[in-house]
C-alpha cells in the first residue's frame, strides 16, 4: 500500500492592521500556524473592484517569513 503525507492548508488567526492604504509602507503581520517557511501573500486588486484579481507582494516586500507569522510591507 502508498502512505501519502497529508498537507494541511494554513490558518489565519488574526492580522493587524485591518486596513492600509497601497503604497505607504505600513507593515501587515499575519498570525495563524501552517505558513512553513517560505510563500507568497496575494492581495485582491483595488483597481479591479477587488473581484478576483490579485496582486502578489514582491519578495522585497516580505520583511519575515515563519511558520506562525508573516510580515509584509
């Protein structure tokens, strides 16, 4: 028989803040477990109307990355 590894998928806790403006820097920390050790963090896209367009962070902008919080700029 094939034992396959089960994945589970990350939980967000909570985040703070809960709002920012595009562009200005501010820092938004995600708490929840399951993130591993590297990804990416997409945000729905403004100039879309926020309906499933996304714009993804430059890696740049990810300040830390672990399996329990993320900070990105």
């Amino acid at each position: 028989s094939i034992k396959q590894k089960s994945v589970l998928a990350p939980i967000i806790s909570n985040f703070n803040p809960t709002t920012a403006t595009a562009g200005t820097k501010t820092r938004l920390t995600i708490n929840g477990s399951g993130f591993g050790s590297s990804g990416k963090v997409s945000f729905s896209d403004a100039d879309e109307g926020g309906n499933g367009s996304y714009v993804d962070a430059l890696e740049t902008q990810i300040v830390s990355w672990g399996n329990n919080q993320i900070v990105v700029e």
